[in-house]
C-alpha cells in the first residue's frame, strides 16, 4: 500500500460486521494498492487483522480490501468516501480549464 493505515470510525466497522451477519452482497469499490479505484462484487468472506498492516475484509472472490480504502460497501458510504469525493472538488487550476488569451 501507499499509505500507512487509518483506524476507521466504529460505524464502518460495524457496517461490515453487520453486512457479514445478514450475508449482504452486492459491489464494494475501494481504493487499491495503486491507490487506483477498483471494485469487486460478492460478499464478505472474512474480517481479520493482518499485524503491521491492519484490518482486512476477504470477498469470496479472494480479493482482499483494507477496511480504511472502502469508498462504499453495497451502496453505503465507506471509510475512504470522503477521500474519493475530495478529488472530484479539486481545483484544475485557476482558469477552469481554459487558456486565457
């Protein structure tokens, strides 16, 4: 990963608790190593701690998420939602975009 892990609030944690216990599935998008948006679809195989690294959902796909990269998880906001909506705010630059002549 590019970035050291965040602990994220207990809402998100326990959004995927619960997403688990019912057997929720459906799309997660999250940020990946590249620090790229990426998504999977599936459910939630398992929520474990990786030491160093921190905590982890396994899709049964296999693909592993850090919980801190989540942007949503089945359509509900995740840890990293704020995160992706910030770039979608960014200035270009001051002229918007078009040269000034």
């Amino acid at each position: 990963m590019n970035t050291a892990y965040t602990p994220v609030a207990y809402e998100y944690r326990e959004a995927i608790e619960q997403a688990m216990a019912n057997g929720s599935t459906g799309k997660i998008f999250f940020f990946n190593q590249a620090s790229i948006v990426h998504d999977t679809s599936g459910s939630i195989k398992r929520y474990e701690e990786i030491p160093g690294e921190g905590w982890f959902i396994v899709v049964n796909d296999e693909t592993r998420i850090r919980i801190d990269r989540i942007i949503t998880l089945f359509g509900k906001p995740g840890a990293a939602c704020d995160e992706f909506y910030a770039y979608g705010n960014v200035c270009l630059e001051c002229t918007g975009g078009y040269e000034l002549n």
